[in-house]
C-alpha cells in the first residue's frame, strides 16, 4: 500500500472521529436544551426537618448539569448534612437522598436563669431546641466557662461510647466548671477534667454495659480507677 493510500486512511478515520464528536455534541446540546428533560420534579424525605428551599431553583433546569456542585447552598443552609445521594430518574425527575450527621447529646446549659436546650452532632455543630430529645443523653452544665476544646471532648467521650451497649437515654453527665460526674443506673462516675474523654470512655463504655456497679467509681487518671461499689 503506497503512501498516497496510507494518508487517504488517516485522513478517513479522523474524520469519522471529528463526526463522531459532533454528533454527540449535538446530542448533548439538543437534550440539554429540550423541555422534556429539564426538571419538574425533585424528590426528598426530609421536607419537614432540614431547610431546602434552595432546590427550588433546580426547577427547569436541564438535568444533564446536575451534579454536586449544585447542592453548594444546601449543604450550607444545613451543616446537619453529612451526605446527598442524587439519583437522575430521566427524563425530569431528581430523587434526593439524605444523610446526616449523628446526633450525641442533649447540652443543658443552666448557667443562667433560664435554661437552654440544645443538640450535638457528630461534627461539632450544635442546633438550639425548645426541649430535649429523650432518646439521647443529656449533658448538662452547671457552672463554667468552658474551655474551647469542651465540645470535642464531648464528642470524643460519645463517639467511643457508641462501640458499647448501654441506655443512651439513661445517662447523665454534669459539668460543674471543674469536672465531670456521669450518672447512669445506681452508680457515679467521677470523670474529672475535661481532657482524654475519649480514653475515659474506653473505661466507662465497659462499666455502662456490665452495669452491675451500685456506687461510686473515680477515675483517678484516663486509664484507672477506683471502685467503692456495693
């Protein structure tokens, strides 16, 4: 085959690669600009919980240039959101799904006349409420300031306590500005200070589960304690 053929060939398969591109580049174009496949309908099951109104502007959008980037204001508007899930049911139809972040504790805050109620999550972010979740446990504190790491620990101490079967509703942690006591069944943990909460809940996740102390167990650092159980 000379070389006069041998380019005719190149000249032949690049041009049905250039066509190739344009096609579907047309394609794109005509379906992202049609009608039939811009949205008119999202799907979601947290309507009455998180603040969604941004998705109103995906209405009429095409539903090729949905992507992640699209749901920026959400996140936003609710830092409760760990992940969405977005699936494209062509051609109008979004189906949202959620996940959120845990939620740790109720925080009672009684430092002043009048008592605040809030909720932690897992990451740090702390919503205000009009009564507690009972099927949380509660944290309250008494007497303060708190230090700016308090939160973390809090978070550390719930986090490590998840790997152990207990009530979560019946336990109860008071912060006094000093130190901690949790209170769970007919027994007092006296914590301490708020540093290695995570370490202490390795300690305290085993008394929870067993619950067969009836007294008082101090932790004299974050891997010991003592026991004055009945």
């Amino acid at each position: 085959m000379n070389e006069f053929n041998l380019n005719q060939i190149r000249f032949f398969k690049s041009f049905l690669t250039f066509a190739l591109v344009v096609l579907v580049t047309s394609l794109i174009i005509i379906n992202s600009s049609s009608q039939k496949f811009r949205i008119s309908e999202i799907d979601h099951s947290m309507e009455d919980q998180l603040f969604m109104e941004s998705l109103n502007s995906l209405y009429g959008r095409s539903i090729w240039f949905v992507d992640e980037n699209s749901f920026d204001q959400i996140y936003k508007d609710n830092p409760d959101i760990k992940n969405l899930n977005i699936t494209k049911r062509l051609p109008n139809k979004l189906i949202i799904s959620i996940d959120l972040y845990q939620q740790l504790a109720n925080l009672i805050d009684l430092r002043s006349s009048v008592e605040t109620y809030a909720i932690l999550y897992e990451n740090a972010y702390i919503v205000s409420t009009l009564k507690i979740d009972k099927t949380l446990p509660i944290v309250k504190i008494e007497n303060g300031p708190v230090e700016s790491g308090f939160n973390g620990e809090l978070i550390s101490l719930f986090k490590t306590l998840d790997n152990y079967q207990y009530t979560k509703q019946s336990l109860e942690i008071k912060y006094d500005g000093d130190a901690f006591n949790a209170y769970y069944g007919k027994t007092t943990f006296q914590l301490g200070d708020a540093v290695d909460l995570g370490r202490k809940a390795s300690i305290l996740g085993t008394y929870l589960s067993d619950n067969s102390c009836d007294g008082t167990v101090k932790f004299l650092t974050s891997e010991s304690t003592i026991e004055n159980c009945k």
